[in-house]
C-alpha cells in the first residue's frame, strides 16, 4: 500500500497537514483513486484499508510481528483506553512525553494513526447520549464521555486523524425524526467542539485532523448540520467518516474533494467492493478479524480468477477447523506471499487450532490481512485500467455471496466483544456463569454462536487453564484454579 | 543384562567446572545445532509456545524447546506426523526438540500402569488407551526428535508407598530396556534414560547405578517437580549428580524457578524444563531479577516502566535500541483481553529464563558461580534472612554459605 513517491508539495505543508490527492475519478458514484499522505507517515493509496485495533493492536498481532501485516495505518477507539474514567485519569492520559498513544501501544513512527471515540463495529451502549455526551462501551462495562472530553483526549494523544464525534442511537431499530433532528444539532455542535479544540493547540505542537461525521439519517435531516459544515467548517476538516455509504449519492458538491472513511462497516468483500463503486475511499474491515476468530482464512483475489464454465462458485474462505487439513502440507494460499504461508502449512494450522493454541489465529490473521492488502491493490489496478465494473460483476458470479459459517470455537469472546442482545443469550444459555455484582463484562466467558458442541467439549492443557475456551467459570475461581496449576507445574 | 553399547547422536563438550561448586558449563552438540549447557527450555507441549511464532522463539535465543509427545500422538497424530516428515517440518522448527513423554497420563487418576504399560481412558473421547515402551519410542521416532526420553513409571514422590515405589523404580529400568531395544534411529535421535526412586536416596542409588550402566548419551532425573519439599528435591539432584558421569548432559525435568535453577546449577545438573514461565505469562506475572511481578495488579496500570528494567529482550529495550519499548502500564492493558499481551509477556519470560542461563554459563566460565549465586539471591530478596533455608542448606552442602559475604 506504500507509494515511494511523496507528493511534491507535500513539503510546503505544515508537518501534520494531511493531503489527499485524487489520482482518478470520473464522476459522482464511481469508484476513485486516491493518495492520503502525511509527512513522516507512510502514504496509504485508497481504496485502502485500517488497521482495525482492539486495545492497541490488530487482534493476535504482537508489535513485534505488525510489520508483517503491511499495514500502513490503524484505526483506535478512544473507549479502549478509558474505563478508568471518570473516577480517575485514565492512564494513558498520565504519559508525559509526546506521542503518547503511538508511544503507548508501541505503534512503528510511520503508521498513521485515526483516532475514533467507539470500536468498529460499536457495541450499542446501554449509555444513552445526551446534548453533551455520548455512550460508550470500555472493559469494565458502560460510559459516557462528553465532547469536551474527547477534543481533550484528541489534543493529548496527538493522533494524525480525529473523527468527531457523531450522535447516533446504535442498536434503535427505527429513529423518530425528532430524534434524528437532534442527532444533527448535536453532531454539529460536537463537530465544531473538536475544530475549536484543535485551533488551542499551540504552534509547533502537532495538530490532529478532523474528520467529520456523516450522521446515517435521510439527507434532508441533517440539511442544517451540512450546511453549516459548508459554510463555517469545509476548510478546517480533512476529510469525512459516513455511516451509510448511500448517502455519498448526496454528498454537497464541497466536500467531494475529502477522503472518505467508511464507518458503514462492510460484511464481505462484495459489500466492500459495493462501497468502493460508489467512491468510498478508506476502511476498517471488521470482517477480517471476525474470519481469524472463527478460524476462517480469506481465499479471494480480486479481479477474481477466470470461472470455468458451470464450476460452482467458490467460498471466499477455507474453514481451518476441517480435518481435511490435517495432513495438507501447502499453504493456506498457494503463492500468498504472507508469513503464514511462507513458513507454515494448512496441517499446522488445522493443528493449532484443533489444539486452541493461540498461534493458529495469529497466522490465520497475518494471512488475513496479506489477502485483503492484495485484493485491495487489485481494486486500484482495476480502478486505474478501467475495468472495475466488470470485474466486481465477474466476482460476484465467481465467488459466494458470503463469508463461510464458522465451525470451530474461536478465541475466548472477550466481554467488550459481546452484542447487546448475545449478552443475555450467553448468560442464560450458561446458567452456571457467575453474575458479578459490579458486572464488568469482560468476566462472561461466552460461546460464540455456532460453535459445534463437540469443539466445546474438548478437554485439554490449553482449554483448562488458556486464555481460550473457558466456560462458566467467573473470573476469581478462574484465576485461583490456575495458580494451583502454575504452583504445580 | 549386559548392556548393549549404544550410539549417540550428541555430543558433549565440558567448557569449565566451577572449582567450589559442582556448576559445570558446556556445548551440547545435537543433530540440529548447538545449544549452551545450563541450558532452560522452554515447553512448546503442542507443538506451539503460547502463540508465538518459530521466528519469535528464536529470535529470543531458543534453540532447544520441548514438545510433549502423548499430546502430539493424540494430536495431529503419527499418521499426520509420518505423513508431513516429524515435527520439525510440522511447525518448521529448524532448531532442537527434546519430546518428554507421557508424565501427564501419569497424572489421570484412572491410569492404570501394569508391566506392559500405562492404560488409561482418553481425557478426549473416553476409549481405552494402552502406552507401552515401545509406542512411546515408535511415537519420538516419528516426531524426530533430538532428544527422546524413556517412557518411565512415574508416581509422586510424596507416595509414602515404599514397596510401590520401588517397584515403579525397578519398572523404569525395564522399560528402558524395551525402550533402548525398540529405538529405531539411535544415530540421529539421542535416547535419555529417567532415574526414579522418589525421595528415597538410597532407591535412587540402585537406579542411577542400573541407569548409567544401560550408557544412553544423556541422563535425566524425573519423578520430582511433584511438590516435594525442596531440600529433598535438592538432596535427590545432589546424590544422583554424585553419581553420574562427567561427560554426559544431566537433565532435571519439570523445573523452571530461577532460584531452582540456579541451586540445581550448583548441585551438578545442565538441563531443565518447565511450562511455568510461559503459563504464567499469560496470566500477567513478569519473571524479573527482583521476583515475579503480577502486572495485573493496578499498581502497573500507570507505571511507564520497562516490564523489567535493563532487560535487553524485544518488548523490553528502548524503541531508540531497536526494541518496542512496552511498559508494565500496557501489559497490565491488555492481559487477558487481547492474546498478544501474553505473547509479549512470554517472549520477556522466555528471555529471562534464558539470559539467566547464560549468565551462569558465564559465570561458571570465568570461575565465579560462587559470586553470581551471591549476586542473585541478593538481588531477588532484600535481605539475607529471608533467603529460602532449602537453598542456603543446599548450597551450604556444595561450598557456599549464601549468610555469609
Ligand atoms: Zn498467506
Ligand atoms: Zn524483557
């Protein structure tokens, strides 16, 4: 995703300047190209994708093996850093040097870094926002931050790319239009809140760029809020976060020139590619991380491969956890140029999952993220030679229209991990869970949906006492088990 | 029995004794490299070390770890095994592998061993099992690994049962013989016998007289790490050294604190294993020179420091000396909720265990174990009078009184 030819006049900016260049574009809703750079940051070609973090890092990925996945900039929640709050500074906040989320989470110097208040996809929070805060999901359970709170937290964590905040009731099936009025009002507020922040930073400390929210809600009820983001705003955002990819059908002619982020979380690669038509520049991809955890590795290349006729389409992944691996001895993708595939074969894989020992998923995930780096080098190639339409149309004949079921047991579902609503399944589907007082999530240890019973019920030295698998088991007992067993062994 | 004269695949080169001591340090020379004797190995049971990558594991120093084989028998599997070429090729491991055996099925309370082997009901689906000599054997031999040990009749040491562990010491020593008569690749795969006799010094005597005579290339001493009170354990490694060898490896099997080590140093022994280090990494605690730190403690979640200062291991050095620069303050944010942080506590563990090794190879080389011993407990307690009595009598017993300066 690197370009090695920094923009000529990138120079001339002020170091923490974000420049967005459009390489080729042809009209409203059509896919284009584009250059987002950034002094002493590695330049990320778009369509191009994040880095989707969780605490700090691409699940599974250790810093030391991030260079590995070739990501060239990541994506981090604010509500990972912050369940200390509000009874005391949370700690990240106590750094006394600069940098101090990249310094934090051990982030190379060169990865650009957007910062964003809730994890891709949020967690609706049982926190409702209010004029002046909104709800947020940490590890201890729900919060709420206020505007004026996070524009602090931009200013002392000094990433590259903020995107303000964004008013919306996620997990509200339908939203009145009262409502939605006030989603806009107060999105605009908040939106001016963080450019009035940034213009406090003093000259010669690194200032963050906005990005403003596009609030998923018909575009004539957030006329008001646009408007004034035309009239007051344009020149102090660098680019835009939308919520519902439809709406880039409507968006004013003077915010075109802006990167886009999708916060319209795609769901498979023809979701993504769908938004990539209509001229979505830059993603997270959640779906990466979700096919790691269910043992899922991403077989799919775009263009797609030439279809033989009446062949049946092929999935977009191979489920590791199929004894049919068990003595493959190639790659999880013949030719695949990631250390998973370089190193090591299916049969290997196929064990390590079957074992629940953590390195499955980290080779699963780098091989992940190899495939989606290289379908998005071939959405550009395509984009540059004019042949995106009909290549999307030939995947969507060559390959299934979604992700394979997941089989196997993933890792252990971490508590900010849950939905609302498989939270109460999970708790009533294992009666003998303990139900903390407090209730800090993160001590259910839940399935997640589909699991076979039969991968459940596995016994073994990693099951009993890993970070994987645990069931019904609160944490304190959890913990007392394990030390017997380290006194032990 | 006469005992047949046995190839060996190793070799094993005496660098220095300690002149007070009974420290030794060496080369172990194995069909996969070198590696440095006292040597730590970490415990990679099935086939993986707590997520990190064969690249991780190297670039940490390892250069011998184990695999367990009744895990890798069960899973992928000697079929899996024959079929992608033993164990090196399944987690492309171009280093060492030493295969204990089958201690954990001594462990299942429905084991029951009889002179053929050990039957037992499979902790995965329930059926009969039965291990004999000979399966265990045939099961290393397709794994391939450099060191293969006997299959031994192991109960806990702390077994008040005289005549049983008599018998279960006198069984290994039968086995061995099945084990030595059904090893196929004596010249690329070194077989190490496992003296037994529980806390019984003189049972261990007859073993280690009926183990040494059977000349495998190295030896082990097993049955202990059970629980056992340490100044028995230390009694039973200094009696069995007393008797061994000079020019064979000794290996203690399932001991990993760095206090152990160090005394068992000093006793005479070379090699040690322990899944501790690794398995308690992920449950937050940090091996430091000044004892274990539980990094999930909130004290850490705002202390910028090095896990362990000085530390020269990836998470721990610098950014601006090529490291990651991880603090106590973002392991205690991530333990337990994302897996990398026990990745990162593990390669620092590992490390630890590791750099202490070589520390005391050092040390023994330059003649000066007697001072690194003083230098350690030193730094781990903060004063004299709470040095462990088992350590201060077992070094005592070698020519160092740690009381005194
Ligand atoms: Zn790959
Ligand atoms: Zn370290």
């Amino acid at each position: 995703m690197t370009d090695e030819s920094t923009p000529s006049h990138l120079s001339q900016l002020p170091p923490e300047m974000l420049d967005f260049t459009i390489l080729k574009r042809t009209t409203t809703l059509a896919p284009r190209l584009g250059r987002l750079s950034l002094s002493s940051r590695k330049t990320i070609l778009t369509p191009g994708f994040l880095g989707n973090t969780s605490r700090g890092i691409v699940p599974h990925v250790s810093q030391d093996n991030f260079p590995k996945t070739g990501i060239n900039g990541v994506y981090i929640a604010l509500e990972d850093f912050v369940e200390k709050h509000p009874q005391k500074t949370p700690p990240i906040f106590q750094i006394e040097a600069s940098d101090p989320l990249r310094r934090f989470i051990a982030l190379p110097h060169d990865s650009l870094i957007v910062l964003g208040a809730r994890r891709q996809p949020p967690i609706p929070s049982a926190a409702t926002n209010t004029n002046s805060e909104i709800g947020i999901l940490t590890s201890v359970g729900f919060r709420t931050i206020s505007s004026e709170y996070y524009a602090a937290a931009a200013r002392k964590l000094q990433p590259d790319i903020v995107v303000g905040l964004a008013d919306i009731p996620f997990g509200q099936e339908t939203i009145g239009s009262r409502r939605k009025d006030k989603m806009s009002d107060r999105t605009e507020t908040w939106t001016r809140d963080i450019i009035a922040k940034r213009n406090t930073i003093e000259k010669g400390t690194p200032r963050y760029n906005v990005f403003a929210p596009i609030l998923p809600i018909e575009k004539e009820l957030q006329s008001w809020y646009l408007e004034h983001l035309l009239d007051d705003m344009v020149d102090k955002i660098s680019g835009v976060a939308i919520y519902d990819s439809h709406l880039l059908d409507q968006l004013p002619e003077e915010l075109q020139p802006l990167p886009r982020l999708s916060f319209d979380n795609p769901t498979s690669p023809q979701a993504l590619l769908r938004q990539v038509g209509l001229g979505m520049d830059l993603f997270t991809v959640p779906f990466v991380t979700e096919a790691t955890d269910a043992g899922i590795a991403l077989e799919f290349t775009f263009p797609a491969p030439q279809k033989t006729n009446g062949a049946e389409r092929r999935s977009l992944g191979i489920d590791m956890w199929q004894n049919e691996h068990s003595e493959s001895v190639i790659p999880l993708t013949e030719g695949c140029k990631c250390y998973a595939c370089t190193k090591h074969h299916r049969a290997y894989i196929q064990h390590l999952l079957g074992a629940k020992e953590m390195l499955g998923w980290v080779l699963i995930q780098l091989h992940n993220h190899e495939i989606l780096s290289a379908f998005f080098a071939g959405i550009r190639n395509s984009i540059e030679t004019n042949n995106f339409e009909q290549d999307v149309a030939a995947f969507e004949v060559f390959y299934e229209p979604k992700l394979p079921e997941k089989t196997g047991s993933g890792p252990r579902v971490r508590g900010y991990q849950f939905q609302a609503q498989e939270h109460g399944k999970s708790t009533k589907k294992n009666p003998k869970a303990y139900k903390p007082l407090s209730a800090p999530l993160n001590v259910f240890h839940g399935h997640q949906p589909n699991s076979k019973p039969e991968v459940k019920e596995v016994i073994d030295d990693e099951a009993l006492v890993g970070l994987v698998g645990i069931e019904n088991i609160g944490r304190t007992e959890q913990l007392e088990r394990l030390r017997i067993e380290d006194d032990h062994s | 029995m006469a005992p047949i004269a046995m190839p060996s695949a190793l070799s094993y080169e005496l660098l220095a004794k300690c002149s007070i001591t009974k420290a030794r340090a060496a080369t172990l020379h194995l069909p996969h490299g070198p590696v440095p004797l006292p040597i730590f190995m970490p415990v990679a049971t099935q086939a993986s070390l707590k997520g990190l990558t064969p690249e991780q594991l190297e670039d940490v120093g390892c250069r011998l770890c184990l695999n367990n084989t009744y895990h890798l028998g069960l899973k992928p599997g000697q079929a899996t095994l024959d079929a992608v070429g033993g164990a090196h090729k399944f987690q492309s491991w171009p280093h060492n592998i030493l295969t204990v055996s089958f201690q954990m099925v001594s462990l299942l309370k429905l084991a029951k061993v009889t002179e053929e082997g050990v039957r037992f009901l499979s902790p995965h689906d329930g059926t009969p099992m039965l291990l004999t000599p000979e399966h265990s054997i045939s099961l290393q031999n397709s794994i391939g690994s450099d060191i293969i040990m006997q299959l031994d009749d192991v109960i806990a040491t702390t077994s008040p049962d005289l005549a049983r562990m008599t018998e279960a010491m006198e069984r290994s020593v039968r086995w061995l013989d099945r084990c030595i008569k059904a090893h196929k690749y004596p010249e690329k795969q070194n077989l190490f016998c496992i003296i037994q006799g529980g806390l019984d010094l003189d049972l261990r005597r007859a073993c280690t007289a009926e183990m040494v005579a059977r000349d495998t290339p190295g030896i082990a001493i097993g049955g202990l790490s059970g629980g056992e009170a340490k100044d028995a354990y230390c009694k039973v490694v200094d009696t069995c050294t007393a008797l061994l060898p000079e020019k064979k490896p000794r290996y203690v099997m399932g001991v990993g604190y760095p206090e152990d080590l160090v005394v068992s140093i000093a006793l005479g022994a070379d090699m040690f294993d322990c899944v501790w280090p690794t398995r308690t990494a992920r449950f937050g605690n940090a091996i430091t020179a000044q004892g274990v730190l539980n990094l999930r403690n909130a004290a850490y979640s705002e202390d910028f420091s090095a896990i362990e200062a000085g530390c020269q291991c990836v998470c721990c050095r610098s950014q601006d000396e090529g490291g990651l620069g991880i603090t106590r303050a973002y392991i205690y944010h991530v333990t337990a909720k994302e897996t990398a942080g026990a990745h990162l506590l593990t390669m620092h563990n590992v490390h630890y265990q590791l750099n202490l090794m070589k520390l005391a190879r050092e040390a023994i080389i330059g003649d000066r174990y007697p001072a690194f011993l003083r230098e350690f407990f030193a730094e781990l307690y903060d004063e004299k009078s709470k040095y462990p009595d088992w350590a201060v009598n077992a070094l005592k017993g070698v020519g160092v009184d740690l009381l005194i300066d």
